[in-house]
C-alpha cells in the first residue's frame, strides 16, 4: 500500500481528499494534520466520514515520513515550509499556488511579492493530467491547478493550441466553497445568500495559469459569487481568427478529449441539460464542455463545467497522483455523479 499523508485536512479541499483516499484501493491514509483540531477525529470537521476512518488528526510538528505528500494549505504557507515537507516524503503533490507559475517574475506580478524560492519552480509540474500527462508520470513534485484555471484551460486550450483565437473573454461563476472554511463578511449567511457579486471583475490571480498555459495575454477574465456551494461554470467567448463551421469546432474538440477519461463535451439539440451543468457535476472529476457557434460574428462561446473541490482541486490532485504513482488514472475517481439533485 501507498502512505499518504494531507497537510491541512480540516478544509473543503482536505476533506475531499479524505474521502477519496480512504477509499482508494492502493493508498493507506497515514495521518491528516489540523492545527486548530489536533487530536479530534476528523469526522468532527468531515462529518461524511463517520465510520469511514478513525483517524484522529495530527499537528504538522507531528508529521511521519510518508510516500506521498499532499498539501492543502492557505497560499504562502507551503512555500514558507516547503524544505521540512520535502524531506518527509519522496513525492509531493500542492494544491496551493504556490508551485503552479513556472516564471517568477510571473509570480510576483500577480501575487505582489517576490516568490521565496524560484530555484524551486522548475521542479514541479503543472498538474492537469489533459495537458502534462506524460510530465506528471514522470514527475516527483507536481502544483494542482487552480479551479477558475481548470475551467477556463480545458475550455480553450484546443482553440490557443491551434492558433484560432483572436481573444477571449472569460466569465466565471463561482460556488461559495471556493473561497475556503474560514468565515468572513463576504460568506455571511444574510451577505451570501441570494448573492450575485462580483468579486474580481479583472485582476484575478489565476489569469497568470491561463496565460502559462494558453500562451497568450489576449485573455480577459472575470469571475462573479452566486448562490451554489460546489462548481463552477466558466462561460467563454472565443473571437476566432478564422471563421469555423459548428462541425469544424466539433472536430477540434474530439481530437482534443475523445480519449480524455474526465473530459466530456456536452451539446444535446434540445433538453434542459443541452449545456454544461455544475450541479451534475457534484463531487464527480469530470469537465463538462459544450459550445455554441454565433452565426452573427467568429464567435464562439464555450461553456465549460467542474466541481470546484473536484476536478478544481482534490480530484485532480488524485488523478495526478495515479499518473505519479504509475495506476489507471482513473483509480478512486469512478464517481459519476447524481441525478437529480
């Protein structure tokens, strides 16, 4: 059996994590740390996980050598650490942005300081298996990416890779367990509810992922807070530099995700659920992905659909660790969804 152990288990993203590896059939959950709930079980902060484990969590002080690492802390904190968690085990997986920009000057402009260690950027992978399998399979550290990124790169990477945007612009609608378990005014149950907020018309960090991995700076992204705990839906309007027809980008996408085992593209003639859908997508790892061609212009708007805490977080970074540790990579991550729900 593969040891495992989460750093930062109390949260949304340690807690998915929890659930998918205590239930995987090749890994042993050897510890879970939680400054603040040392000593608790961890069904006390992950309350599906009553008699699914005994495991009580434990403080990073006392942290074991392990197989694999996973890291689930605010951004910043692995980074300050990074040395202690890198001689605790041989392979290390980070679902921060600590990791995720290879170029440092690309980290300071977006995260407004220097990054610490930059030696150490080169050193790990960008984790979306649909763009770096072969990468990660080879890999002993690898930087998840970031949810909005998720979305957004596996939306638009057949168009960028094929040189066929002109620009795109970007909405994100974003689920409340994006912003973590830490109370805050903004999550304020009478602030939250009903909400339809804007929180980062411009500005938004994960713009550095998506022009890492586009490869172009001719994206615009906003993301805006609705009323939903889990998923996202980024709605992407590609202006294309050629006019395609609707079968062309059909084409394009299924040479792109045919294969892909958590890529599916999503466009029925009729139906409420002709489009991508998050809600259908809870606790599942897939990326739904359909489009619409406008007759009028060369655009294309392409609607993509992930859980946030899935696909946008411990599911990727359980699909990244089968590739690392040479299983399918679709061990422990069968999951196909509900409906209705």
């Amino acid at each position: 059996m593969i040891t495992a152990s989460i750093v930062g288990g109390s949260g949304y993203s340690g807690g998915e994590l929890l659930r998918l590896l205590m239930l995987h059939p090749h890994v042993r959950v050897q510890q879970a740390t939680s400054e603040r709930l040392a000593g608790k079980f961890v069904h006390n902060a992950h309350p599906n996980l009553r008699q699914i484990s005994n495991l009580k969590f434990s403080t990073t002080a006392e942290l074991e050598p392990c197989d694999v690492l996973f890291l689930c802390l605010p951004h910043g904190n692995a980074l300050a650490r990074i040395d202690e968690f890198l001689g605790l085990a041989g392979k290390l997986v980070d679902l921060s942005s600590d990791f995720r920009l290879r170029d440092s000057a690309a980290y300071g402009k977006w995260y407004g300081r220097e990054h610490a260690r930059p030696e150490l950027l080169q050193t790990f992978v960008y984790g979306m298996p649909e763009l770096h399998r072969e990468a990660i399979k080879q890999a002993s550290h690898v930087a998840c990416a970031g949810c909005n990124a998720t979305a957004t790169i596996l939306a638009l990477h057949p168009l960028y890779r094929r040189g066929l945007v002109e620009s795109a612009v970007v909405e994100v609608k974003a689920g409340s367990s994006e912003a973590g378990n830490v109370a805050s005014d903004a999550s304020h149950h009478p602030e939250r509810s009903g909400a339809v907020r804007s929180y980062k018309p411009t500005g938004h960090r994960h713009v550095a992922e998506i022009v890492q991995e586009l490869g172009s700076e001719n994206i615009h992204f906003s993301a805006t807070s609705i009323e939903m705990v889990r998923g996202i839906l980024a709605t992407c309007h590609a202006f294309l530099t050629e006019p395609l027809e609707e079968k062309q980008v059909w084409r394009i996408y299924r040479e792109d995700y045919a294969d892909e085992p958590f890529v599916r593209l999503v466009k029925e003639r009729s139906g409420i659920h002709r489009y991508p859908e998050p809600k259908l997508l809870s606790g599942t790892n897939y990326c739904d992905i359909g489009f619409e061609r406008d007759l009028r212009s060369n655009r294309v708007v392409v609607i993509s659909a992930i859980d946030n805490l899935m696909k946008g977080a411990a599911g990727q970074a359980v699909q990244a660790f089968n590739l690392m540790q040479g299983l399918p990579e679709t061990t422990g991550l069968e999951f196909p969804g509900l409906h209705p729900i």
